[in-house]
C-alpha cells in the first residue's frame, strides 16, 4: 500500500495521470466512512462503502474498479481507510492507496470550501 497526499491526488484527478505509477488511469476513490460523514463532506464521484461492509461489498467494488484499477481509499483522518487499504492488497487489488490525512487533509490542502467536522 501507498500514501498519497492530497495535493498528488488532486494533480493526479486534474491531470490523469500520476508519477506514483504507470498509468493514465484515473483511480476509483473509494470512501470507507459512515453515511452521516459522507453527508459531511465527500469527493465528488467518489464510491461510498464503509469499512465495516467492505469484506461482504467486494462485488460492488468491482463494478468500478478491477484488481489492476488504481484505488484510492479515503476516510476522515486516514486510519480506517488504511485498513482498507491493507484489506484491498491483501485481496490482490494491485495499486491501492491511502489518502494521507483523510478527507480533513483534502480540506484543509486542497478544497478550503469543504467542510470539516
């Protein structure tokens, strides 16, 4: 699993393209937090399934993103989705990351308009 700060993958959704791999793929963002966290704040075009479903979602994972897509695994502050990412590559998903700092990090480094909680 890789980290990936919030201004790398804001260039890498701007651009298409990121230097952490070879790919022009954009990534499928995957938001492991609660409803009520997601109603919050969230990156548009994000998939929401929480880490507490993940195991029993897979299928649905699946539908956006297959083990070679990249995965960017996204919570409040970056732990949950951290394990998240640990499960994904334990699974055989080949390039997963973490958002360092979660979606309070995207906030505060990238999106000033978002709100916290």
């Amino acid at each position: 699993m890789h980290t990936l700060d919030p201004n790398e993958l804001a260039q890498w959704l701007d651009t298409g393209h990121t230097s952490l791999i070879a790919t022009e793929e954009v990534p499928c963002l995957l938001d492991v937090r609660e409803a009520w966290e997601i109603e919050q704040a969230h990156i548009p075009g994000s998939l929401s399934l929480t880490l507490s479903t993940l195991a029993n979602n897979l299928d649905t994972l699946h539908i956006h993103a297959n083990k070679d897509t990249p995965i960017v695994c996204i919570c409040h502050h970056g732990v949950r989705s951290a394990h998240a990412a640990h499960f994904l590559k334990s699974q055989g998903f080949a390039h997963v990351f973490n958002l360092r700092g979660g979606i309070h990090a995207w906030a505060q480094e990238v999106d000033p308009s978002m709100r916290t909680y």
